[in-house]
C-alpha cells in the first residue's frame, strides 16, 4: 500500500513537473517605445501665450493659432515650466527699466542665462513653427 501511494505520489510529482515546463516558450522583449514628450505647462499658461503670439502676428487667423500654439510647443521642449515662467518674470520686470532699478533682475547670471535660453528657444519655435 505504502509502495503505492508513493507511486502515486511520484507519478503526480512528474505530471505536474512535465506540464510546467511545456509552457510555450517566452515571446522576444521588443525595445519600449521612447515616451511621448509631456508638458508640465499649465494649460492657462498656454492659451495666454498663444492669445499673445497671435495678437502680434496680424490676428486670430487659423494659420497665426496653429503656429503660435507649434511655436509654444517649441518653447516647452526646450524649458521645463518653471524656468519659462522665471525667464518670464525677469524679462517683463526688466522691460522699460534702465540703471539700478533694473540691475537686481537684469544682472544675475540666472536671469541672463534664463533670458537668453528663452529668446534663443523662442527664435528656433519662430523659424519652424512660422512659414513665410
């Protein structure tokens, strides 16, 4: 009995080890598709820019609110949010300033490194985004 139930046993044993190893084989990992660029601006933000963009290209036009919303598109692959808005930010309280009133926003590297890196993103997004 005891020679049995240990056939038995062992009989399941190999059953159940033979069906585990007749799984199909594993399918080929395929590279992961790069992931899609995703904004952190605000959609606000956006639509005030592009409200602007279009005021100064002639008016609301199908042709000026397309490449004034590509032309924002543009600027957000090249900075993240918060340096947009302190690029902003410096540019607007330095604009009509001259002397000392304007030093403490105009001088600091970070000002003039944001700055810069805002018009450069600005003139790129103007020359793809703009067909003339």
């Amino acid at each position: 009995m005891k020679i049995k139930y240990a056939s038995s046993v062992f009989g399941f044993a190999l059953v159940v080890l033979a069906s585990g190893c007749a799984t199909e084989p594993e399918k080929p990992v395929e590279p992961a598709e790069p992931a899609p660029f995703v904004s952190d601006y605000p959609t606000r933000d956006r639509v005030e820019y592009v409200l602007n963009c279009v005021a100064q290209h002639g008016g609301l036009t199908y042709i000026s609110q397309y490449a004034c919303g590509c032309k924002i598109d543009k600027i957000a692959e090249k900075l993240n949010f918060s340096e947009y808005e302190a690029a902003k930010t410096f540019t607007y309280l330095t604009k009509g300033q001259s002397g000392d009133a304007a030093a403490a926003m105009r001088d600091p590297a970070q000002s003039k490194d944001l700055r810069k890196r805002l018009k450069e993103a600005e003139e790129q997004a103007e020359k793809s985004c703009f067909v003339k």
